[in-house]
C-alpha cells in the first residue's frame, strides 16, 4: 500500500521543495521505498526531450530516478494552460494527475507529492491543493514562512479546509521570538484546535543563499570573467556605497558575499576584492578597468555587468532571496540537518501510519 504525503503552504516560498526532499531522504534512510511525484508545476524544465518541472526533475534524481520523467509533473501551470481554462476548453487533467501518480508511485511504500504557490494555487484549472489531496487520497502537510498572526489564522483556516487529510504543520524561516512561543502557549493553542506543529524550523543563512549563476540570470548580469565560480555560494550581500575605508572595514567583516558597487567606482572594487568575496556586482552598465579584471581574473572572482542602476539591482536581488531553490549539495545536506534537529520525523511517520 502506498502512502501519500502532499506538501502544500499558506505562503509562496515557504521551502516546499526543500522539505519534499528532505522527508523523502529521511523515510529512505529509514528503509522505505520512496517517489517523489509533482502535480502541477510552473518552472518549465527540458530533460532527455521531455518538457516538465525544474524542482520536479531535481527531486526525482534525488529521490526516484528510475521513475518515468514523463510522469513526474504530468501538468505544467502556464499562462496559455490557464487561457484556455477561462474559455472552458481544459478537461481531463484530473485524470492525466492520476494516471501519471500511479505510473510513478508503483511499488513504493511512500510518495512524497510537491504543491506550488499556496493553498489556492491551481483553483482556476479546479486543481487547488484540497482538491489535488482528495483526488489523491493524501495526507497534507502544510508549510508556514513564519509564525506571525496572519500566518498561524491561515494555518487554521488550512486546517478547515482540508478538514481530515490535515497531517500538521511544519513553521520555517522561524525566529528567536516565535520559535519560544511556538513551544510555549501558541503552539499548545494549536495543538488544542486539533493542529499538530511537527516541526519549527530557524532561519538559516546557508539555505538563503544563492549561487553567482542564479544572480547572473536573475538580474540579468552579463558575466566578464571566472565562469568557474558560478557554482559558490552567496550568503551576504553588500552595497558599496560609502568612502573606500568604511567599505574596507565592512567588507572584512563578512565572508561568502557579493558586493554591489557602480561600474565607475573602482575604489570599491578593488577592496572587496582584496577581501573574501564571491562576486562584484557592476552596476549602470559601466565597464570596470582593465588592472579590477585583471586582478578578478586572478583571485577567481566572478564581475557581474548589470544594466541597472544601483536601486533596481538590490531591488533584484531581494526579490530572487525570497525564493528559495534547491539545488546545491550543501543546501540539501544543511536542511537534512535541520530537519533531524527540529522536526519530529515520527510524527511525520505516525501521519502516514508507518511503524
């Protein structure tokens, strides 16, 4: 008989996929069979001539990989899918989810299925994540990106939602403040409304961080030099703004940073790079001089060209750090850790009725 277990949340961005994969590798270690299946996505991937979902395939090599690709995420969530939904002319795709599970979840013990967005996301193809759970037969799991007022009602009107197949709650990106309330009088509220908190996770520097290639593409930046590096990791991130010995003093402060500076400051750039630093980011569109690439292409310090000013660029890369992407080893090796420490994995067990 096999188990399925949906990962769903109340907010964008609340670490589904890092958790998917996380429980998945833990149920494995533990001897259980384990798929990881998606029904629904939206980051259109190609793999091997098949179109489907970038985490989806990411997960699936992780977790499943002699499963049939084609299957792994059966319906991609795009702007023409939704298009011709409003006309009427969709049909079928509940059908398509099933067929393409039990392709996929043959012969294993549990399924570990990925939600997008929130709660609601998919409502429009009639595919909203209580409705994916009971045509699914599966135990939700919802995620919460904090444990503010808001957050917590939400988790509760999640819970009257999804009525029975309700499992728990995992609370992530959790601070000092919310972590000791969660263990004390909120979470014992919770508890008594018939909400399980299985787990409480705290913000993590590492899992934040992101590779100099992803800032690369998200910005967009043109890359002037040390392709090599693109794979580091980006944990801090800088705005060079101030005289050059101020930025000095800070930038030794900090390791595993990018530094924002415009094009014509070259006084910036050379201190952060005469510190531990991951990337120089250059904005307005300004060429450096030849001695920062000179001196770049020697420490192996990739320089971002960035079309935009200054603002624009740390607006962009806000926006991109609130999107946490499961990619990197140490990012999944990091949450593996987190998840042992902080939460309860036989309750997570005790949910899907494994000994």
């Amino acid at each position: 008989m096999t188990r399925p277990l949906y990962i769903t949340s109340v907010d964008a961005f609340a670490g589904k996929s890092l958790t998917a994969l996380a429980i998945g590798l833990e149920l494995q270690e533990g001897g259980y069979k384990v798929g990881y299946f998606k029904p629904l996505g939206m980051l259109r991937y190609e793999a091997d001539g098949v179109t489907t979902d970038e985490d989806a395939h990411f997960i699936h090599n992780r977790l499943n990989p002699e499963a049939p690709l084609e299957a792994i995420c059966p319906v991609l969530v795009t702007s023409e899918v939704t298009e011709k939904a409003l006309r009427g002319e969709v049909e079928g795709l509940g059908e398509k989810i099933k067929e393409a599970y039990e392709k996929v979840s043959a012969d294993r013990d549990v399924m570990i299925l990925g939600g997008i967005g929130d709660l609601a996301r998919g409502s429009l193809l009639g595919l909203s994540a209580p409705a994916v759970a009971e045509l699914l037969e599966a135990r939700v799991v919802v995620m919460a990106r904090s444990a503010s007022d808001a957050s917590v009602e939400e988790v509760m009107l999640a819970r009257r939602l999804l009525g029975e197949r309700f499992a728990g709650v995992i609370f992530n990106f959790v601070g000092p403040d919310d972590k000791e309330a969660l263990h004390g009088d909120l979470g014992q509220y919770l508890e008594r409304h018939g909400i399980s908190v299985l787990g409480v996770l705290p913000e993590d520097e590492l899992l934040g961080a992101i590779t100099v290639r992803e800032l690369s593409e998200h910005l967009p930046a043109k890359l002037l030099c040390c392709e090599k590096a693109l794979d580091e990791l980006i944990v801090h991130f800088v705005i060079g703004a101030m005289g050059v010995a101020s930025a000095a003093k800070y930038f030794r402060q900090l390791a595993d940073k990018a530094v924002i500076t415009g094009g014509d400051r070259a006084d910036i750039q050379l201190a952060a790079l005469q510190t531990a630093t991951k990337a120089v980011v250059l904005t307005g569109n300004i060429y450096p001089s030849g001695p920062i690439v000179k001196r770049a292409q020697q420490l192996g310090v990739p320089l971002l060209l960035a079309p935009h000013d200054t603002l624009s660029t740390v607006e962009r890369i806000d926006d991109i750090r609130g999107r946490l992407r499961v990619r990197e080893t140490a990012k999944v090796e990091r949450a593996r850790t987190l998840f042992r420490k902080h939460v309860d994995m036989d309750r997570v067990r005790g949910v899907l009725g494994l000994s």
